[in-house]
C-alpha cells in the first residue's frame, strides 16, 4: 500500500474547536473540522447540489455537516450522507496535526 501523501494547510489556531475551514489544495477543495481535539478532512462540496459544505450548518455534538442549498446532511467522519437528497458519500481524506500544523491527505480513503 502506498505512502499517503499530506499537504500542510494550516494552523490548529484557525480551526477552532467546533468549527469548519475549507482549504484550496491541488486535488481540490476540502474541509476540516475540529471535534474534541479531532480533525476530520472531506471534500467541500456537497454530492448532490455542488456548493461548498463550509457554508452550510456544522453540528459538533454529532459531528455531521448540513448542506445550506439542498438540506443534505453528512456525517464529516465517513463521508456518508444521513439524510436530505444527497445519495452519494462525501469523499473523505486522512487528516492530521504535526507540530501545531494541519495537514490533509493528498487523496480521499477508502
């Protein structure tokens, strides 16, 4: 199995806790959530309607993402949609912190 690959996106500082960034990365745009000192990494947009994730509703306690066009709603762990009309997973990458430094998967998992 190959080595993944990760990219630096930024500082745990601009993630706060409970909140979602979308970053711009060679393979596209993806988010990450900070959840109880976790991250999660998934692509921006949703796979129904096509807008950005990091715009709509993020849920902590249940660590889901809602999308603010469609409704759709995803858990940021699995990628997998939980209801709305979205019928397709979220792709969703490995993510990391290495030395207070962000850093996301150059390709999704799974």
């Amino acid at each position: 199995m190959p080595e993944v690959e990760f990219v630096r996106v930024g500082s745990l500082g601009e993630i706060p806790e409970g909140e979602v960034r979308a970053y711009d990365l060679p393979i596209g745009r993806v988010a990450v959530a900070h959840v109880e000192a976790r991250l999660y990494a998934f692509s921006d947009a949703c796979t129904q309607a096509g807008c950005a994730l990091s715009d709509g509703v993020f849920d902590d306690r249940e660590a889901t993402i809602e999308c603010a066009s469609d409704g759709s709603v995803f858990d940021v762990e699995t990628g997998e949609p939980l209801s709305g009309p979205a019928q397709d997973p979220l792709p969703v990458h490995p993510a990391r912190l290495l030395d207070g430094w962000v850093e996301v998967g150059e390709h999704p998992t799974g």
